[in-house]
C-alpha cells in the first residue's frame, strides 16, 4: 500500500476482519477510525458502525474475494 497506518488502526483494522456477518463490530477511536474511513479501508453503515471493506482485506492479507 502507499501510505502505512498507526499500529493501533492496523489492529483494529485485524479486529474487524474477524467480524462474523450478524456480529458487533467493536468500537474504534475517533482518530483510528478516520485514520481507516480516510484512506478507503473501512465504510460507515447507517448506524455508525464502521465496516472493513475489501480494500481493508487486501491491506491485510493482499487477497480479496
């Protein structure tokens, strides 16, 4: 990737991987979240919950289905 992220948005972006589909996502800082929003790898849903996106896989992992 082109810019590198805080160790603290790096693991929770690890954290929300392992989100289940029906589960809750855990709670972010202010700034990790906007850290992650900012550069595309996590979206904000209707209820204010942040979600990793596929571009979020693939900075951790370089695959995404």
């Amino acid at each position: 990737m082109s810019k590198s992220l805080s160790p603290e948005a790096i693991e929770a972006l690890r954290r929300l991987n392992e989100v289940g589909i029906g589960q809750v996502t855990p709670a972010l800082a202010p700034g990790v979240a906007g850290e992650l929003l900012g550069m595309g790898l996590v979206v904000e849903s209707a209820g204010g919950e942040v979600e990793i996106t596929c571009a979020g896989r693939q900075y951790l992992s370089g695959d995404c289905d």
